[in-house]
C-alpha cells in the first residue's frame, strides 16, 4: 500500500483540534440502545490511509439481524415524536458534532 505523504486540512481524528472523534469500539445500533454483538466479536476497522486499524467495529451475525428487524417492526408503531426522539439520540451520542456529518473519508 503506498501512503502519499501530504499535509492535512484538519488534525487527525481523536487528536486536539480535530472536528471528527471516534470510540475505540462501536456496537451495534438497534432500538436506540448500543448493542454488543450476540456473539461478542468484533473486527478492526482499517482506515485506507495509513492501513492501521482505527476502531472496532461489531462483527454482526444472523442473531444481530433478527434483533434489528424486531426493533425495527416494532418501531413501525412508534409516532413521529418518538421516531424523532430515537433520531436526536443517535446524534447526541455522536458528540458535540452529532448534527454534522463526520469528514473523515481521508483520515
């Protein structure tokens, strides 16, 4: 893999001044609750630019899916308040730039 050597428009993410910060682990996201994996496994993720891992990320199974789709069935009752009140949660945990995009396509 060939990493071009070529200054940064932002400091990388979790270092000070950077917009963009992430966990060292992500579970899975289902009813608008942080789920670990059924399984308890998980698998680096590994940012093309320098080909090291940067976070984990829930290695999800069938048991994972069939859990989603129960949340998301039973969602499908849920009013628009409360549709949105899982929404703004997902942003919020997100962090101070929850409502914005993350840029870390080049990190």
């Amino acid at each position: 893999m060939v990493v071009l050597d070529r200054p940064q428009a932002f400091a990388p993410p979790n270092d000070a001044g950077s917009p963009v910060t992430f966990r060292a682990r992500y579970d899975n996201f289902i009813g608008g609750q942080w789920v670990a994996p059924a399984n308890g496994q998980y698998f680096d993720n590994i940012t093309p630019v320098t080909g090291q891992p940067f976070c984990t990320v829930a290695r999800s199974t069938a048991a994972d899916i069939e859990m989603a789709l129960d949340a998301a069935h039973a969602a499908r009752g849920l009013g628009p308040h409360e549709r949105n009140g899982a929404l703004q949660h997902l942003a919020q945990d997100r962090g101070p730039h929850g409502a914005e995009p993350p840029d870390a396509r080049d990190r």
